[in-house]
C-alpha cells in the first residue's frame, strides 16, 4: 500500500520524504490556505512537486464542468507530477470524463458512498477519494465505505485507484490496508502514530537501563 500524505507543509513534507515512506501528496483548499505564507496556489504545488516524485494532488476550486476544465488544464500543466481534484458531483463526473479523454490524471474528492465510487471507477479516474472520517463523525462505518469501493473495482476490473482519506486513527490505517486499499493520505502528524507505540519506549527504556546498571 501507498502512502500519501495529505498536507500543504512542505516542511513536513521534506521530513518524511527523507524518511522515504512519502509516495505522493494529496492537499486540499483548506491545506493550501492554511500553509500558504503569502505564497499563491501554483507557487505551494510545483514547489510540493519539486520535493516529491509521486503524484500531487491539487484540487479545483469552480464549481461547473467548464470553470473545472478551464482549472484542471492549467494545473496538470504546472508540473509532470500534478493530479487535478474533482469534486464529486455533476459537474466533476462532466469533467472527470473529458480530462480522462485526454489523459489528464485526476483524483475525485469528497467520495461519501460505494455508488459514488462506482461511477467514478466508470469513468476512469485515476484515483477515488472515499472519506472515511467523516462519515465515522457521523456514527456511520467508514471503513466499510472503502471495503465496498475496493470490492466493487475488484469485481469489474476498474483502474481506479482507491485512495482512502479523512483518517482518525491508526487503527484504520490497518484496516484500509487488510481491506486492499491502494493508498492511505495521512496527515503528518497521523504517520507519526502510526509508529509510537508504548511498549516499544518501555520495552527501550528497560534495556537502556538493564545496560547502564551492568558494569562495562
Ligand atoms: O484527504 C482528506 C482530507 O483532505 C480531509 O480530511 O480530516 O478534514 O476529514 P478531514
């Protein structure tokens, strides 16, 4: 399973990627306002696309198909590694068939149900979004949101790559990947639970001290 993570910070960015676990980016308008430091949209992504070779996602922010084309071109234009988010909606699904057409890569966002999931799989996204957080916020399982989506693409041979998105524990990470997820954005601080870990400090702690009270 890929991992992506799912910030702006390019910062944070730089960090895991010396690391080497960083196969890509997702942001979001939110991210992007968030960590813009008086820098502009195109200026955040192609300097993101810099420091990472995989796929970086940047996202639309027009509503109707044409306003989404019209953005979409530019940003797959900006860098080799750009993918252009769509929302899934009308308009995006109207976008997402012609940018496909014309092999721009794309990844369709705010994805809430497998039939969602199942018409952008038709259409030949490159990635499907299905956030999974928030539909847990909202006392549904939204880890069954991506077991469906990946079932469903399995079935029907679709290219789609799953991406899975909105994390709120760890333990989903696992989850998604037992699932057969092909990617998990995570949050920087998110990657950094998924290693710390209780017993594996005081199981150290032990050991450094069994070692500083032996005579050497
Ligand atoms: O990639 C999903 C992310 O952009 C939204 O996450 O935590 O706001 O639901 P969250």
């Amino acid at each position: 399973m890929k991992l992506f993570l799912d910030t702006a910070n390019v910062e944070d960015i730089r960090k895991f990627n010396e690391l080497g676990i960083v196969d890509g980016v997702t942001t979001n308008p939110s991210w992007i306002s968030r960590d813009s430091k008086g820098r502009s949209f195109r200026e955040i992504v192609v300097e993101i696309c810099r420091e990472v070779k995989g796929p970086v996602s940047a996202e639309v922010v027009a509503t109707d198909a044409k306003g989404m084309l019209k953005e979409a071109r530019e940003i797959s234009g900006w860098a080799k590694n750009t993918v252009v988010k769509l929302p899934t909606t009308f308009e995006g699904l109207k976008a997402l068939k012609i940018l496909a057409s014309e092999g721009i890569k794309t990844n369709m966002t705010l994805v809430f149900s497998a039939n969602q999931a199942l018409l952008v799989g038709k259409l030949g996204a490159t990635f499907v979004s299905p956030f999974m957080g928030r539909l847990t916020d909202a006392g549904y399982d939204g880890v069954q949101l991506v077991r469906e989506t990946v079932g469903i693409y399995r079935n029907y041979g679709f290219r789609t790559s799953v991406l899975a998105a909105s994390f709120r524990s760890p333990r989903e990470v696992t989850e998604v990947a037992l699932a057969g997820a092909d990617v998990a954005t995570l949050k920087p601080e998110q990657v950094d639970l998924m290693l710390k870990n209780p017993f594996t400090e005081a199981g150290l702690k032990a050991f450094l001290d069994s070692w500083a009270s032996m005579k050497k």
